[in-house]
C-alpha cells in the first residue's frame, strides 16, 4: 500500500467505514485493509457497541470478548426469533446392544450406546449379579 492509501485507509475508518467498505471504495484487498488497520492500531470513532435484540448500548470489557446482547433475557429472545441461525446438529437413531431397542442421540458425533444406564450396567456386568 502507498502512503497515499494509508492515509485514506486511516481517514475512511476514522469516519466510522468498516473493512469491506473501505475495500470497495479504494479497490484494495480486505485481509490488507484490516491487517493495516490492526498493525497501526486504526480504530472507528464511535466504539459503540449495541444489543442485538433491543437495541441499548452494551458496554464492554477490554481485553475480553465482544458482548452482543445488554442481558441474558435479550440474547434469549434474540436466539428465540432467529432460530434458523442456530446450527443444530441431526439426530442419529441406534441399536442398543444390551436390549437391541432403537433410541435416538443428538449430535453425529454421539459416543452414546445404550439406551439407558442400567443397560450399560446389564451389558456390562451380566444383570443384577453385581448388586448386593
């Protein structure tokens, strides 16, 4: 990048332009714009961050995660009215091999075998034998 570029950079995000914006208004790269702007520490004005769901300010905590949501009633609403964002993973039907029931788990990386606890401890240790 130029200086003639950094300066402009520099100017466009002072002004509240975000990276994608800034990209397309002066025909450079995004990963270059935004590793300019992290190397020089070029930051927008208004630091403003906002909750998703009602809309007050939400303050923040440097060095920590950027917050979304003012509260946990509103980052629940939020989820609740956008349900086709959540990523849900599919459920799985298997056999269990103590009973051979079918029963279903959630998540496809499931390690889950039996359909219950004390099928696993049937199966595991040949019925009630073990209890005393």
């Amino acid at each position: 990048m130029t200086n003639l570029e950094k300066r402009q950079v520099m100017d466009l995000r002072e002004k509240g332009y975000g990276y994608i914006r800034i990209s397309n208004e002066l025909g450079i790269s995004v990963n270059t714009i935004k590793s300019f702007c992290r190397r020089s520490l070029v930051s927008k004005t208004d630091d403003k961050h906002y909750c998703r769901c009602c809309g007050k300010e939400v303050e923040q905590t440097k060095g920590r995660k950027e917050k979304k949501f003012c509260s946990d009633s509103c980052r629940m609403k939020w989820w609740n009215r956008n349900l086709d964002k959540v990523d849900r993973r599919t459920y799985q039907s298997k056999s269990c091999p103590n009973c051979g029931s079918e029963f279903t788990v959630y998540g496809t990386f499931s390690k889950k075998k039996y359909c219950s606890h004390s099928c696993y401890i049937k199966f595991r240790f040949g019925g009630d034998s073990h209890a005393k």
